[in-house]
C-alpha cells in the first residue's frame, strides 16, 4: 500500500498524510509535486513538504518522491506505473475537498483494467467549508480553478 498526496499552500494535506501514515495506513508516502511549477523547483517543494511529514512522525525512509509529474493526470499515471514497479496494489490520494471531483476521473481512468485500488481522501484545510464555500475567497478561487480544470481535463483526456 501507498499513500499519496498532493501538495499546495497549507499544511492540511501534509497533515492529513501523516496521520494516515503514523496509523499506520500505509507503510509508504509519495509526494508530487508542483501543479504549473517550474520544473526545476520541484525537488526543492518535495523536500520542504517532507521536513513537515518528518516532523509528525513519517519516517524518512518511508518517502518518495514524483519529480517528474507536472499535473494531477501525470500524477495518477506514474503513480500507477509506480504501483506496478513495486508491486503495491492499494493507494490512499488526500487532496483537498474541491479536488476530488477531477482526480475521480483521473485516478478511474488511470487505473483502469490495472487491478490496482485507489481511495480519495479528503484533507479538512482551514478554508474549507463544504456549505459555505463561496463565503471565503480561497474556497472561491480553488472551486473556479477546479471548474476550468475539469472541463479541460474532460476534453484532452
């Protein structure tokens, strides 16, 4: 089993991400990285995140890390490859509630036919309210973002 979790501006999916691993959930955490980021910037993002997973509790010798994935498709495809490589047939994906309608339909399609598992897991960010969402600005930029997202994700993919 594999945990994997995307990650952006707050600490709720890191957080998130290693309570699942300090109880023991998954014995490994696979960190991607930048949507839009420049590449080069990726492996500096990755190990900052892994101090805070360090911090509560991962084990350093528990991560890994997606260096070359520039957005949530490429994520859930060579997660898969990944899974495949390792033998590894479960995943847990913790993203934040806005995301998961997109990374539904990406992980489905990934995974598809592969025998491999996946389960969405959803990070409780400060921001979030699930009932009031157009009430905070960050909650209105990222809902918007995923809308555009989503739509363009169904038409390339």
């Amino acid at each position: 089993m594999i945990l994997h979790f995307q990650l952006r501006q707050n600490r709720a999916r890191s957080l998130t991400g290693a309570r699942l691993y300090t109880q023991g959930y998954a014995p490994n955490v696979l960190l991607t990285g930048l949507d839009d980021g420049e590449k080069e910037a990726v492996p500096f993002y990755l190990h900052w995140r892994s101090q805070v997973l360090m911090a509560y509790g991962v084990a350093e010798s528990a991560l890994l890390f997606d260096l070359v994935s520039l957005n949530s498709y490429q994520e859930a495809q060579n997660t898969a490859d990944l899974m495949a490589q390792k033998g590894w047939k479960k995943v847990l994906v913790v993203s934040d509630p806005p995301h998961m309608r997109r990374l539904e339909s990406v992980w489905k399609q990934a995974f598809a036919g592969s025998g491999r598992e996946f389960r969405l897991i959803s990070a409780q960010p400060y921001w979030w309210q699930a009932n009031r969402w157009w009430s905070n600005e960050i909650s209105v930029k990222f809902v918007v973002n995923e809308v555009i997202k989503l739509g363009y994700y169904q038409l390339k993919y």
